[in-house]
C-alpha cells in the first residue's frame, strides 16, 4: 500500500503552483533547461507529503517539449516523463507517465521567468509544484 501511494505521488509529484511576476517576462521566458524545487503530494487517503524535484524540459518542435524528472519524498523516489505543449500563452500542458509504476496522468505548468508552478494529477494523487532554475 505504501509503496503505491509512494509511485502515485510521486508520478503526480511535478506539477503547477501559482507565481507571481512580470507576465511580460513570462511572455519571454522559455520552459527548455533545468528546474528545481518543492512542492506536497496528497495522496488518494488524504495524507499528504512534501517532496522534491528536479526536472528537465528539451524542445522536441515549436511549443511541444519532453519532460524527464526525479521527485523524492519521505515514501520513496520516482522518475516519470511528460510530453508537454504551450496551449496558450505561458500555460503548458500534457500528460506524464511513470513507467516504474504504471501511473499516468495529466500535468499542467504555468511558466513565469525563472520560476514555474506545476500540478499534477494521476494514481488518485495530487502534486503542486513550485520549481525554479
């Protein structure tokens, strides 16, 4: 039980909390490179855990990216993959998947410079996420 409360949070551990800053910058801002940072995953019985993250994003063609990232939380830690898209704006979304666990789920990132917020939703968990370079 805890071992899959461990890979649903962590395959939902990336994802998208709220920033604040300059919309113009985020306008310039790209989501390629590394990114790190904490965030709480809510498991399905309504526990929850903080959990970190790094992440790395690579352009695979115009707004559409490949995601690969590593979260780690008191229960375990997992690796997981996304295919993203820009579906407007600075707001991307996709799906991502753990391989390991066989969880997947939907993710959505709000990129604001240097910072980006992200939710993930899959496995009955939850995960926000605020990742920075």
């Amino acid at each position: 039980m805890i071992r899959a409360m461990t890979a649903a949070a962590a395959a939902v551990a990336l994802t998208a909390p709220l920033l604040l800053t300059n919309p113009i910058a985020a306008q310039h801002a790209s989501l390629e490179g590394s990114w790190s940072g904490n965030g709480t995953v809510t498991f399905p019985s309504g526990a929850s855990e903080t959990a970190r993250c790094r992440a790395k994003f690579q352009r695979r063609g115009g707004d559409t990216f490949a995601m690969r990232a590593v979260c780690a939380s008191p229960s375990g830690r997992v690796a997981q993959s996304a295919q993203i898209m820009r579906v407007g704006g600075n707001r991307y979304s996709g799906e991502f998947v753990n391989t390991e666990y066989g969880i997947s789920g939907l993710i959505n990132i709000i990129l604001r410079g240097n910072s980006l917020s992200a939710s993930l939703d899959g496995g009955g968990a939850t995960a926000r996420f605020l990742l920075s370079r």
